[in-house]
C-alpha cells in the first residue's frame, strides 16, 4: 500500500522549487497558485533567503503550493495508486487537495488566511517551539507537561515538539529531561497550541465559504490518526488543529494498520522521510525533491499501488 505525504513548516529551504520551474507548464501551475495566494511564490521558492521563507504568512503558502504541484506532476489527476494522503500541520491541506475534499484553490486561500492569522497570534507574546530528541518519551511528556509547555508535535519515537512562551521554553532547556537533546525549531510561534485560538477564529470564518467533496482516496487526521471519509469533517479537523497538537505518531501508527508498504514524501522531502525511517520498520521511503526523480518516484509508485483486492 502506498502513502503520499506532505511536510509541514520547517521542511522548506531556499531555493528548493528552482528545479521544478524550469518546467514551464509547471511555473504556469504555480503562477496561477501564487495568484490566489496573493503571493509570489516563484521569487519565494527560488530566489528568498532563509529568513524571508520562514515567515509563517510566506512559508505556509509556499509549502503548499509545492505539494500541490509536485503531488501534480507526480500523479496527474490520477490518484488510483494511492492508499493513503497524509500532510502534517499545513501540510494537511495539500494532501486534502490532493485527496480531492478541496480544490487546489480553495487550500490556497485557506493556507493564505491560515499563515496570516496564525503570523498575527504569534506577534501577540513571543512563543516558540523546540524539538526534544531521545530521551524517554513518559518522562520527556512529563516534563513538557511541569514546565507549563504543550506537547505541540508527538512525531514517534525520539521527537516530541516542546511549544509555549519563550520564558518557558528558556527554563526547559534550563533543566531538559534525561538523556534528551533540545534543538530549538526556527518557528515564529507556539503552533498547534492555546497561543493560536484567535487564528482558529478566523480560519473558520473563512472555511465557511469553502466547498468540500468526501474523499477520493482515504485521509488521515493529525488530529488523533483516523481515516476521514468525509470532506466536510477534514476541514473541520484542519481548522481546530491550529491550536491543538499534530498526533502524527497516531497517522504512522494508522498507516501500519492500513498495510503501508512504501511512503512517498513530496517536496521538500525529507523530514517525514526520516521519521517513517525510524518509526516503520520494513516501510520503503521515497523523497521526491527534484523534477529529474519523477520516473524513478512513479516506479515506486507503481510498485506499491493499491490494489482492488486491498
């Protein structure tokens, strides 16, 4: 069985879309895409610095958009091969496209709305996130717990996403749990925690404009790990889950009891990857950064579709 998954905030560098432009029907795409998000998504995927993409209001749009068009030329508009559509935090809208609950263009508006307001909640108080590597996990949950932090990304075994205040997170790394690495996260804010309750407000003002369709292919939730069969539900989901944890050990842990057998990552590949790597033993990876991969990604493809009988 096959997943397709999309990375979340984070994953983006500069100049990862420039491959793919080079493509003129693909820069075409993406024009038509920047046009709704109200940015330009081309200087921003080729030509920005790393601190110009990591504002929440470009980097969201900008990741996707790269799903989208990825995703897009991977598939075309046949989505048949495909067992499962997952995306983590924004992500999870590119794979609601992709699973047909949304159009391409209703997730750029919602992901232009949602980086906006989710930027606006992080301007109120600075916040902040940082992972927490090893370590036990009761006891690293614990101590995010004591210092008042939330649990804001539960990503399997060895990472666990501290969110909170900046004074919170300074007197966590004060006194980390055992035998735990902290890697602070270039985030502008406490994501997927309380500190974004007013972008909740706004993106659900703006949801209620949007059309939704059940699935064509099974979606799964941050929100606890479950197949969404209904597109009206997947939105609903998406829009609590700004101020509430990414439980994307509970979507791997769906993907095993589906029957996974090969995870493809979209652009920017990679972080998802490496977690699939550590947390489904025996699962094959594939990470499609660059256009020159898309014979190899749909053998992959091809070579762990769905079938009927699954």
């Amino acid at each position: 069985m096959l997943a397709i998954v999309a990375p979340g905030q984070g994953a983006q560098t500069p100049g990862f879309l420039a491959p793919w432009l080079e493509d003129d029907s693909l820069a075409a795409q993406l024009a038509a895409l920047s046009a709704v998000s109200e940015l330009d998504l081309a200087h921003y995927g080729t030509q920005a610095d790393a601190d110009t993409i990591r504002d929440t209001a470009v980097a969201q749009p900008l990741l996707v958009a790269a799903a989208l068009l990825t995703g897009r030329a991977l598939l075309g508009s046949d989505t048949s091969a495909v067992g499962a559509f997952a995306g983590h935090s924004v992500g999870e809208l590119g794979a609601m496209a992709l699973a047909g609950a949304i159009s391409d263009d209703d997730a750029l508006v919602l992901v232009r709305e949602r980086g906006r307001a989710m930027a606006e909640a992080s301007a109120a108080r600075p916040t902040s996130m940082t992972a927490v590597l090893s370590g036990n996990a009761d006891e690293v949950l614990a101590a995010i717990e004591a210092a008042g932090l939330t649990a804001a990304n539960n990503n399997g075994t060895g990472q666990i996403v501290a969110a909170g205040t900046v004074e919170q997170l300074a007197a966590f790394a004060e006194n980390p749990p055992r035998r735990a690495r902290l890697v602070p996260l270039s985030v502008a804010g406490a994501f997927h925690t309380v500190h974004m309750e007013p972008a909740v407000a706004h993106l659900r003002t703006v949801a209620a404009g949007v059309a939704t369709h059940d699935p064509a292919v099974p979606l799964l939730s941050n929100r606890d790990g479950a197949v969404v069969t209904s597109g009206a539900d997947a939105l609903e989901r998406m829009v609590n889950q700004v101020a509430n944890p990414v439980r994307w050990d509970l979507c791997m842990a769906t993907l095993v009891d589906l029957g996974v057998t090969g995870l493809l990552e979209l652009a920017p590949a990679g972080t998802l990857a490496k977690i699939a790597t550590r947390n489904l033993k025996g699962v094959d990876t594939f990470q499609l950064d660059t256009p020159d991969q898309l014979d190899e990604a749909r053998a992959f493809v091809a070579a762990h579709a769905t079938t009927e009988s699954e």
